[in-house]
C-alpha cells in the first residue's frame, strides 16, 4: 500500500459544478464575495459585531454568513457589503462557459 495521498475527487474548475449543483455559477460568485469580505474583516481587525454594524446587519445574519450559508444572501446584498467596507466590486463576463468572475476593484 502507497503512502502517497489519492484525491476522492479531481475538481477541474468549480467545486460546486464538479459536485453537480446547478446553480454553481452563482454559489462560485457568492463563494468570492465572502472570501473578500472575510479578507476585509481580518484585515481591518473587526470582529463580528463590528462588522455587523458597519454592514447594517444583525450580528447572527453575519454569523450565518461568515459559516458559509451562502443561500440566505443574494449576490447584491453581498456585494453591498463589500461596498460598505470600503472595498468596491466589478462584475465582469468573460465567456459563456463561465460567465461571471467577481473582483475587487
């Protein structure tokens, strides 16, 4: 027996698509979004209170968004977090196989 690690599944470019979610474009996208907003919160050493406030939600709907429960949240309000951190997004198209790429500004 080899001691060599074996991946259970190869993922080529999205996770959420290689396991068979239709809605992966969108779980990609929202899956971007709270990674920069996670990125902004260390970065400004807030904590979830903090961030909270600076959002204009309640400190649950932040702790139910930083634990990843992407479906409670649309693209927009994510987006409008973002903003209200300081930290602008563009939405760009690159090609129908993959339609949408967020990113910082």
């Amino acid at each position: 027996m080899s001691d060599a690690f074996e991946p259970a599944l190869e993922v080529k470019d999205s996770l959420f698509r290689t396991l068979g979610f239709e809605d992966s474009d969108e779980l990609d996208a929202k899956g971007e979004l709270l990674v920069r907003i996670h990125r902004v919160m260390r970065t400004r050493g807030l904590n979830q209170s903090q961030l909270a406030s600076v959002i204009g939600m309640d400190r649950s709907e932040v702790s139910k968004l930083l634990r990843g429960d992407l479906g409670r949240f649309s693209i927009e309000r994510m987006m409008k977090a973002l903003r209200d951190l300081g930290a602008p997004v563009r939405i760009s198209w690159i090609d129908e196989a993959s339609p949408v790429v967020v990113s910082g500004i």
